[in-house]
C-alpha cells in the first residue's frame, strides 16, 4: 500500500479532504515504476543509485533509441514486484522520448499500460 499520486501531476491525491492510498499490487506497482522512471539517478538521498541515468547516460549524449530503451527496461526489471516486462513499446521523435509497456507482477496480476514520458 502506498498513497495514492495524481497520474497527471504526480502530486499526493486528497478526495474529500482525505489523502487516498494504492491497494491493489497492479496499481502500487505502476505508480512506483512511473516514480522510478522520472527520478533523475542521484536526486534522492537515500539511494543515490535509484531512478535512470538521464544525466549520466542519456542527455547530452549521442545515445540511440534502442540503448535508452534498454536503459528503461533495466530499471523496470529493478523494481521488486516486477517478474517480467509483458509489451513494451517507444517513440523517440524531436527529441522527446516515450515509453508504454505492461509488467507481469510476481504475483501473476498484469498492470494496465503505462506510460512515461520524461522531461529535464
């Protein structure tokens, strides 16, 4: 269980005055992988190690789609719940890249698809 985010702000979600959590094990996991592959690797304290090189391997390089890609699904494959990358599909056009993939949880539970689109 964990609280519940706006999935367009990311900011916590209060309804009626009361902040909500996440139950289900597709719903926590999506909402912890979408965290992953927005935080910049080093910007949280606790785990310097935590969320995707942008810095280090993709911004200001000469990387190709497949290689960030690859990236991506390293990250997703991190994630503790995570057994195996279901779909996983990218476009990468005027610099912008975006990602939707599902993840089949180690409990056998599939998660709707989920997309990432991350911005410096």
């Amino acid at each position: 269980m964990d609280l519940l985010l706006d999935k367009e702000t990311n900011d916590l979600l209060f309804i009626n005055g009361e902040v909500k959590a996440t139950i289900e094990p597709p719903e926590v996991t999506a909402q912890r992988l979408s965290i992953r592959l927005l935080t910049f690797r080093s910007e949280y304290g606790f785990d310097v190690n935590y969320g995707v090189p942008y810095w280090q391997r993709i911004f200001g390089t000469k990387i190709g789609k497949a290689d960030v890609d690859l990236i991506y699904q390293q990250e997703i494959l991190k994630e503790e719940a995570v057994k195996e990358i279901v779909s996983f599909s990218s476009t990468l056009s005027n610099r912008v890249y975006s990602c939707t993939f599902s993840v089949r949880l180690k409990t056998g539970q599939v998660t709707a698809p989920i997309t990432i689109t991350p911005t410096p």
